[in-house]
C-alpha cells in the first residue's frame, strides 16, 4: 500500500471517529494557505497519529505523539498567550497556547511543571517545558494537538507512523489566516577585532556599541554573555541598553540557554547554574575544552571526549564521542568533529551517527546543520541529515547558525543572510572576529 493511500484512510478513520464522538475535525485548509507557519515543537519518533495509535486505533486521541528523551526541550509552535499552564489528569503537566485566527496548540505529558505561566505571551521556539511520561502515558514523548475555534485539526497528512521530525522545522500543513511568525528575533552580535562589541536588532537597521575588551560572546533570545580581557564573565537581560551583571570570574568562554548558564574556568573546570542571580554553580566537569548548551542539553568535550546530560544540571552524562574536537547540541541533534569528520546524530542520545563532511567546525540548529572546512569553506544543510549541502561561503573564519538565519565572519565582515540558503548576504559589521546570533 502506497502511503498517500495509508494516509487516505487514516484520515478517514481519524474524521469518523471524530463524528462518533461528537468531535469535529477540521480538514488541513486549501493551499492557498500559510503553509507551514507553526514549527515542530520537538524532533523524534511519531508514534500516534489522532485515532491512530500506530498498531491499534483509539478514537479519543486527538494530536500528535513524538516520543523523546526525558528532558527534552518543548518550543512554541507559534507565537501566542499561554492558556493553561498545570495538571490534568490525562495529561499530566501540560500547557495550551492559544495562537491567532482562533488557532490553539497544546503540550501534554511534561516531566515537571511548565516553564511558563498563564496569560504570558511567548515567541515561536520558546520553551514551554520537557517532555517526560506524566499523566495518562507508557513512555517519554509529547503529545502535541492543534485546534481551532475548538475543534481538532487533522494534523494527519504531516506526520507518518513510525517517520522522525526534526524540532523547529516547519509543519507541513496549510493554516489559513496564520501569517508567518518571525521565530528568531533579529538580534545579531559581533566582537570586532579591537574587541568592542556591536550588535544589531535588525539587519538593516543601527549598529549598537555594547561594550570593550571583550574575548567572546553569545546569545540565546534576550540574553547577551560576554566574556572581558580580564576574564569576568558578565549577563545582559533585555533591551541593549540593560545593565552588565557580573556572572564568573577568571573564565575563558560563556554559554547562555535561557535562564542557565555555562561557564568554562581559565583552570579547565566547567560549571552551571540555573537562574542568573542563583548563588550555588554546581562543578559539571575538569580538563575541558568545549561547552554548549541548547535547550535543556549541556555538553562538554573533557580530556577529548565528548559529554551531553539532559534535562536536571545534575544529570548523569553520556558519552556520545571518544575523542572530540567541537561540539554542538540542539533540542533534537547533536553534532561532534571526530578525527577531521562532522558528524551529527538526531533523537535519543543513544542514537547513530550520520557521517556530514570533512570539517574542523560544526554548528546545529532547528532543521539545520552547517560545517566550516580547514580551508574556511563553509557548508549548510536544511532538512534530513542526508539532505546536500550548499557552499554559502568562502574564507570563513567563524560561522553560526539561528533559525532561518546564517552568520558568518568573511573577509573581515561579518556577514548575514536569511531565510533560504541562496539569500544575499547582508554586511552587518567589518573588521569582525567573532559573530553570534540570538535564539529564541
């Protein structure tokens, strides 16, 4: 059986069951549509399609089940107010967004409660908890459902039973009267050469002076970490001209997920915490050379072997590479350079790697991934991990990655280009060293 004819009669189970119980279920709208305005709130395996349980039929299931590991990142669909933050008795923590144009997302079986409060207003890709096995469930995954003006959306023709999604890819169905959401705000960070820092809210817009004497920076949606010559690490919150609060001293690199913080000491020693005014770091690892952290996951290269924990700071490790030269981590992959090789995993932490390209640099992000060669040649894919590449730029001697958005230092310039990878590029700042682009 072909699988448009397996979706066929899904979807009429999922419409008939709907109909016995009293539940309408909204067809995908014509294509004229905003196809794929909502993202997906977190990459794995699709295990229940509505009535469809992947193996039985249950004609009171409504959404979608990805399964996943305890702790993973939830995101946003879509930009909107948080309805319903707490417990409920089948789906144990949960929350509900409701969105434009009568559209209405939920989240259920969260490993603890939300991250979010009701009546917040949230962005697309913000996190709104991990998933976990609460409430009525067999395992680790998130139940996720999208409704409108109440009734159930046939989410049927963009998911298959048994096929993996990638955490903010778009969702391949048409929402009418959904206009695109801009899920990464255009906040873009340089450190120039002589050290000051300058950033931008728009790619077009005024080239903000931030701060001197600073090594490295990075951005996680309104979060700014810089690390000075003199080794403090310092916080911003907010707008560009909120006030420096001092996070570490004597380190030599920062990372910001959120509200945790990750530090790499000038002694080799990486630690984090949780809240930035939060007084007790907790001592994560020794010998270390690399640190990332990305919703929910921290990972650490330590004496070259590379290391992610998800979920609770104080979280076991996993070994996912023996002897590592870079690392990246996302909410859904995870990518390494291992003996000159990038190579990128998808899911559970367990899972296999996909050999990606001969490279010293490795970046993932969203449905993303991007390489930068010995030769500064740097590559970017966009879909499955055995997608081609494109070639975006030459003599690249820094490059990141953030939503639709690519970065890279070039020439001198700092230089960014979204949504397609064929874009121009747009020169932000010359005599750049370093490029970071905020999350959100």
């Amino acid at each position: 059986m072909t699988r448009a004819s397996v979706w066929s009669r899904l979807r009429a189970v999922g419409v008939a069951a709907g109909i016995l119980l009293g539940i309408t279920v909204v067809p995908a709208q014509p294509a004229s549509a905003q196809t794929g305005a909502m993202i997906q709130p977190v990459g794995g395996r699709v295990t229940g399609v509505l009535s469809s349980r992947c193996g039985s039929i249950d004609g009171d299931h409504y959404g979608v089940d990805i399964a996943g590991n305890n702790g993973m990142a939830i995101g946003a669909a879509y930009p909107g107010t948080v309805a319903f933050a707490g417990w409920s008795a089948g789906g144990g923590n949960m929350v509900t967004v409701n969105h434009a144009s009568g559209y209405q997302t939920r989240y259920l079986h969260m490993v603890r409660p939300a991250s979010v409060a009701v009546g917040q207003q949230v962005g697309q890709g913000q996190v709104l908890g991990y998933v976990g096995s609460t409430g009525n469930s067999t395992g680790p995954h998130l139940h996720f459902e999208i409704r409108r003006n109440g009734a159930v959306y046939n989410i049927s023709p963009a998911y298959a039973c048994g096929g993996t999604v990638t955490k903010g890819a778009p969702i391949n169905l048409p929402f009418a009267d959904l206009p695109p959401a801009n899920a990464i705000p255009d906040r873009v960070l340089v450190v120039r050469t002589n050290g000051t820092l300058a950033a931008k809210e728009s790619l077009n817009g005024t080239v903000h002076e931030l701060k001197t004497n600073v090594t490295k920076v990075s951005a996680d949606r309104d979060r700014i970490a810089v690390i000075g010559t003199n080794g403090t690490a310092e916080v911003k919150v907010g707008g560009l001209t909120a006030a420096w609060v001092t996070l570490f001293h004597n380190a030599k690199d920062v990372v910001v997920d959120g509200d945790r913080y990750v530090v790499l000491g000038t002694d080799g020693r990486a630690w984090a915490k949780d809240g930035l005014y939060a007084t007790n770091w907790a001592h994560i690892s020794s010998n270390t050379t690399v640190i990332d952290a990305a919703d929910g996951r921290i990972g650490v290269i330590e004496s070259g072997v590379a290391k992610v924990k998800e979920g609770s700071i104080n979280a076991l490790w996993h070994t996912v590479a023996a002897s590592a030269t870079d690392l990246s981590l996302d909410g859904a992959r995870i990518g390494v350079v291992e003996g000159g090789t990038a190579k990128v995993k998808e899911g559970p932490l367990n899972a296999g790697w996909v050999n990606q390209a001969a490279g010293r640099e490795v970046v993932v992000e969203g449905y993303r991934v991007a390489v930068r060669d010995n030769s500064g040649n740097a590559y970017v894919k966009a879909g499955p991990l055995n997608a081609g590449w494109d070639l975006v730029a030459t003599g690249a001697t820094d490059l990141d990655v953030a939503g639709t958005r690519i970065a890279v230092v070039s020439g001198g310039w700092a230089r960014v280009k979204e949504p397609h990878l064929n874009s121009s590029w747009w020169d932000i700042v010359v005599n750049a060293r370093q490029v970071a682009l905020a999350n959100q």
